[in-house]
C-alpha cells in the first residue's frame, strides 16, 4: 500500500514538472519569456530544460570528461593522469603527454551541428525544439564609439553565463572523444582506456607512443 502512495506521488510530481516545462515552452513560442524570471541570475526557463535532460546528458558523455557535471570534481582528471604517471614507472616503459586547450572554445561551437549532437545524444521532443528556437535567427551588433553596427546574423557561440552552455559543450566536443578511444589511440591502465582526461575544453591527450600522440594531436 506504501509503494502505492508513493508511486502515485512521483507520478504526480513528473506531471507537475512535464507541465511547468510545457508552460515554459509556450510562453517562449510566443515571446514574453524574459530574464525577470530568475534564480541566482538565470532563467527559469533554462534551469528547467537543463534539469529535465541532465541525465540524459551524463549517460552519453564521455567518462573521461570530468568537468561541467554535477558530483565529479575537475581534480579526477588529475588523478587519472597521476595512475597513468605511475602506471609506467611500474612496467618502465615511457609516457608522452599533449595539453590542448581551445581558445575561445563556446565561441567556435556552430548551432547546425550542435543540434545534431543534441538530437543524436537522446534529446528529443519538446527539449530538442526549445533549443532550436534559442538558437534560430540570433543577430548581433557592434557598439564602437557609440555607434551601432548593421544587424549581424550568428550562425555559431554559445551563450556565455547560460545554465546549458556547458552541458551543451559537453556534448559538442563528446564525439571528438568518443573517436580518440575508438582509434585505439592512448594509453591504458591495465584493460581500461585512460588516453584523454578532459576538464571541459582542456583536453590531456596520454600515450605510450610519440606517434600515435602525433596523429592524436592533428
């Protein structure tokens, strides 16, 4: 009888979410959603997308990505290349590391393919379409000197200070991942691979081979 009551009140408390983020859509459709709605400075809106799909989100990323997820710190990264350090001082063989980081990374994320990895990543439905109005038609304007530029169409960036926006670069650089390990290019800790420690858009590319480091890198 407990496990009933229960169950009934999850479900009732899912529709109550459901329904928020359907009002939510709605009202962004027609464009009376503003920033006035706001929690510690960012919008309703976009904490209640970014909490619907956060799972989602966490069961496609990369394992070595330890950044921008709730409960993982960024220090796992440097743990994980400190067992990789001292890995190959046990079985003497050498150890070749590669820092990347990429420059202005949220501004270089373009909004065609950003929404493909969404969709390819589980996002659907009502989630995938808030994202693709968020992202359409954008324009811009340069003020120099108090002047005003014409009106200029974005086709890529993030949002900077959004709620989503790591989650979304997350998503956007998780294929480049995805394919380092599927290349078999990196090194391991016994069967496990461990070639790309990642904190966000500072990628740590580890292997035994300056080589295959070499091909990693281009």
């Amino acid at each position: 009888m407990a496990g009933d009551i229960n169950a009934s009140i999850m479900k009732e408390n899912m529709n109550r979410r459901d329904k928020l983020f359907l009002a939510f859509m709605h009202e962004f459709e027609l464009h009376i959603q503003t920033p006035i709605f706001t929690i510690a400075g960012n919008t309703c809106l976009e904490l209640t997308a970014y909490y619907k799909k956060d799972e989602t989100i966490k069961k496609v990323q990369s394992p070595l990505q330890r950044s921008f997820t709730s409960v993982i710190s960024g220090l796992y990264a440097a743990l994980i290349l400190n067992e990789l350090i001292a890995e190959v001082q046990d079985l003497h063989i050498p150890l070749y590391v590669a820092f990347l980081d990429a420059q202005k990374a949220f501004d270089l994320v373009w909004h065609s393919s950003l929404l493909r990895k969404f969709h390819q990543s589980g996002i659907e439905s009502d989630s995938w379409l808030m994202f693709k109005e968020w992202y359409k038609e954008l324009t811009s304007r340069i003020k120099w000197e108090s002047e005003l530029s014409k009106i200029l169409s974005e086709h890529q960036e993030l949002r900077h200070d959004g709620v989503t926006s790591p989650a979304a670069y997350k998503l956007f650089i998780n294929h480049m991942l995805d394919h380092i390990e599927t290349q078999d290019l990196g090194s391991y800790i016994g069967p496990i691979y461990y070639g790309t420690p990642t904190v966000a858009d500072d990628v740590c590319l580890v292997s035994n081979n300056p080589e295959y480091l070499q091909v990693t890198c281009q």
